[in-house]
C-alpha cells in the first residue's frame, strides 16, 4: 500500500503558489490538461479538482473544442532573452531603493529612467518598453500610493490591549462602542467607475461647498450605527451623540456603555468631563494616537463614501444628508470586527499584565 504524503502549506502561500500556477498556465496549458482528462473520460468536477480551476472553466473549454475552436498557441516568454535571472535580481534592487540613491533628481522609478540605469550600471540597453514588460511579469504595477500616519504612540500597546479586554470580557448588560466623526461635502468625492474607453465621466461641482458633520457610533456586537448630525465640528456634537446613546441604552437593560473615541479635542473638552460625571454609566476609552486602523467605524465610513458621496450628482445638501441617513438605515448593521493589530504578541502579553478594568476606572 503506497505512503500517504501530507505536505502543510501555510494558506497565504498556497494563494502565492496558485497565482503563480494560474498565471503560468493561462489560455493554452490549462485547456490542453482539461482536453486530455476529457479524453480520460474524466468529470468535469475530478478535473476541477485536480486543476485548482472552476468547473465552469472546464465546461467552457469543452464548449470551444466542440465547437471547432484551436487551442490557442503558446505564448513567447514575456521575459526578453537578454534579461536572464541576474538581471531580473538587479532591476529588483533598484526599485527597492529611491531614484536619489543613484543621483537621480527624481522621487519615482519610470520605464526609462530604469532601463537608463541598468545601462549606467550593467551595460544593457533595453527599452522602457522592454523594462515595462519585465515589471507586468513580476508583478509589479502602477498605481497610486496611499497616505499612511506614523502609528508609534508611546502608549499604543496599552491602550489597544485595554479596549481588547473590555471586548473580550464583555457582559450582557454592557455595550461596546466606536465613535467618531465624519465630514460631509457637497463637493463630490471623485472615484473610479465604469464607463466607455477614450471617454471620461464628469461629475459637476456644486459651485458653492457646504458641509455637514456626522458623529457616529458602532456597536461592535449588534453591527448598528448610531449617528446624529450638526453644522459644525465641535463639543455639542459629541455631546449629541453621547445623550443619543444614553436613549439607545437605557439604565434598565444596560449596566456599562464603553466608548471608544480618537484624541480629537472635542472628545476632551471640558464640558464631556462634566456630562460624562453626570452619566456614571458611560466609560470613555481612548485609541492611541495616529492609529485609524483600530477603529472599526472608520470603515463603515469608508464604505458610506463609497455607495454614496463617491462621484455622486446631488445639487442640495439636504439631498446628500437624506441619502446618507438612508443609506445607514437601510444597508446594515455593519458587521465589522476589531482589526488585527488588537491580537499581535505585544498586545496580548500587556493585556495578561494588566489588572481588569474596574467599573469605577476613568479613561
């Protein structure tokens, strides 16, 4: 009886190993393995197995054989003869490194600018072309960088293991909440959507700005978002969404409300304090500087500008408030779970240090 061999692959790098397998195969390799496990008599769901590919693959290429259709020729390597591995090796450290490392008066790698310095370094001459080509097959594309904060707040460890606790250890009579606040703008946010080639869809600009300012909470165990709106960004604000929750979550059913908020000044002011020592119920706990990630809500946001002010074409503000009112009624409850940066080692080791949170404690 032949020995059973079990291989463990982590999951990411199965997902590597099979990008790389698709993207190899693509078009003629794939079809000629479905044609000859078909001529095996095999079923479209053994193949599918087999291959790593969906059944409606196999379906589709025995369709096109049926129907008379060549398989379709094998492509030239996209890799030029000229480029061998240890070229390859050298155009990869070059775009590890900033065009100023090699005395270039320029913040980006282009085409030419690589293929320049591979001559200057290596004798080659290739063309941007070429270059560009060598980079599609590596995988590398061109596309726009995202702005990021400096996430090392002296206390970001003890804060995120604090507000880890309060979730893990949460009771039937306690809530969990993520504030925070959102401008909106009658100027359209400008994004991506389908349209004809050679054409570009033009979304109209209202003239004259306004802006409104939503303050929001997410309750992370029922997914809803409780929100109210005002004209400015300031303490009533908060204060408004805070007397809206004490509605939501009335002293009968529940016992503690926990807060979470970014520093923001108006989440600090004076007049919280006060109302926060009126309302002992409610436990304002604070993210660590620089750190969006650890909010939950800021992804309902994200997904709120997505669907609605995202390219859209009201002329009003009052139609731009309606449809965002609409779409926090009508498509939730928001599902989202604390981030991963709540379960690295660091975090988990401080919040087996700490002692549990007493009721009594101040944020």
């Amino acid at each position: 009886m032949p020995t059973q061999i079990v291989i463990e692959i982590a999951p990411e790098e199965q997902a590597r190993f099979r990008a790389e397998l698709r993207h190899v195969r693509r078009g003629r390799w794939l079809a000629l393995h479905i044609l000859l496990l078909l001529a095996l008599h095999r079923s479209p769901s053994e193949i599918a197995v087999v291959l790593l590919c969906a059944r409606s693959t196999v379906y589709a290429v025995a369709r096109d054989w049926q129907r008379g259709r060549r398989v379709p020729e094998p492509k030239h390597s996209v890799w030029p003869p000229s480029l061998n591995p240890s070229l390859r090796c050298s155009l990869l450290a070059l775009l590890k490194k900033s065009p100023t490392a090699y005395g270039w008066c320029r913040t980006r790698w282009s085409c030419a600018t690589l293929a320049l310095q591979l001559e200057a370094q290596r004798g080659l001459r290739v063309s941007a072309e070429t270059v560009r080509r060598c980079l599609h097959a590596l995988d590398w594309v061109w596309k726009r960088a995202k702005l990021a904060a400096k996430d090392s707040a002296p206390e970001r460890t003890a804060k995120l293991a604090r507000i880890r606790s309060v979730y893990e250890h949460l009771g039937p009579r306690e809530a969990l909440l993520f504030a925070d606040e959102l401008d909106l703008h009658l100027l359209p946010k400008v994004g991506a959507q389908w349209m004809p080639r050679a054409t570009q869809v033009e979304v109209m600009t209202p003239g004259k700005n306004e802006r409104r300012h939503l303050a929001g909470a997410l309750d992370v165990r029922t997914g809803h978002v409780h929100y109210c709106l005002w004209f400015r960004k300031v303490t009533g604000l908060f204060l408004d969404l805070l007397s809206l929750l004490d509605r939501a979550y009335p002293a009968r059913h529940f016992d503690r409300i926990y807060v979470v908020a970014d520093n923001y000044k108006i989440h600090k002011a004076k007049a919280v304090g006060r109302w926060l020592g009126q309302h002992p119920r409610f436990q304002l706990l604070f993210l660590p500087t620089y750190c969006p990630r650890a909010n939950p809500i800021e992804r309902c946001f994200g997904d709120l500008h997505d669907k609605v002010t995202r390219n859209h074409r009201r002329k009003r503000m009052r139609d731009l408030v309606a449809d965002v009112e609409r779409h926090l009624k009508q498509n939730g409850p928001w599902p989202y779970r604390l981030s991963e940066i709540y379960d690295v080692a660091e975090v988990t080791q401080t919040m087996k240090k700490q002692a549990p949170l007493s009721a009594a404690a101040v944020a």
